[in-house]
C-alpha cells in the first residue's frame, strides 16, 4: 500500500549524508603539512614561526601544483607569502572565499529541495492517515 517507514528512514539517512558531505572535505591546518619546505625534515615554515605579508592573494591550484605541492593538496588554492623577519617567501594553503561561498549555496539548494520533498511527503501521509480515520469512523456508523 505504502512505503514502508523503515525505507523512509534509510532513505532520509542517505540523503543527510550525501548533502552533509561534501565532494571535497577541507582540512584543518596541521603545523607541517601546508609548506614548500616540508621535503626538510625538522624545518617547519616560517609562516608558522613569525609574521609575514601576502605577497599573492589566494588562487586556485594549476594541475601540477596539484599533484606535486604539498601546500596545493588539501584546498587546491595557495597564496605565495613573505615573511617578515627572515625575509623568505613560502606557499600556504588557502580558503578560497568565491569556493566557500558556491559550497554554502550548493548547500542551502540541497537542505531547501530536502525541505520540500519531506513536506510532500508529510502531506501525502497525512492524507493516508486521514482516509485511514475516515473509514474507521464510517464503519463504526454503519455497523451501529
């Protein structure tokens, strides 16, 4: 007659999930894991040690830069800095605000289509229930 109640569950579960997760997952910085000078051992980025300027605003990866540059692999987004002090020039990884922005709208699309569907799907058992009572209430007067 219906779907089952268990089905819907599975259902909205995966849904949640494919909206929560994204296609890429950002990761936090982990002091180590966004330099050029990582190849060292020992030697941790300036950035990390002392102030430092932005030379270059954030922009995105070329394919290279991807696969090779350890700054490049967890955003695919780098800004070229300098610091202060030592006067060396490092990549860091970076937020690109124009990506964040299309994540939280792909978001909010998703949670919004998510949000109707489920209203639709609230009416259409209401209605099931309704019809249901009605029925039950008709028999009780016939047989009365």
């Amino acid at each position: 007659m219906g779907v089952p109640t268990a089905v819907w569950g599975r259902f909205s579960a995966c849904m949640v999930l494919l909206a929560v997760v994204p296609d890429r997952v950002c990761c936090a910085a982990v002091p180590g894991q966004h330099n050029s000078s990582e190849l060292v051992p020992g030697v941790s980025p300036c950035w990390q040690m002392e102030e430092f300027k932005v030379q270059e605003e954030c922009s995105p990866c070329n394919t290279i830069q991807s696969k090779w540059w350890a700054a490049c692999r967890s955003t695919g987004y780098i800004e070229k800095i300098v610091c202060v002090k030592s006067n060396k020039t490092d990549y860091k990884s970076c937020h690109s605000a124009v990506r964040e922005e299309s994540l939280f709208w792909q978001f909010e699309a998703v949670m919004m289509s998510l949000t109707v569907l489920f209203v639709l799907v609230v009416i259409k058992r209401q209605r099931v229930l309704d019809r249901r009572t009605s029925e039950r209430v008709q028999k009780q007067i016939e047989s009365s």
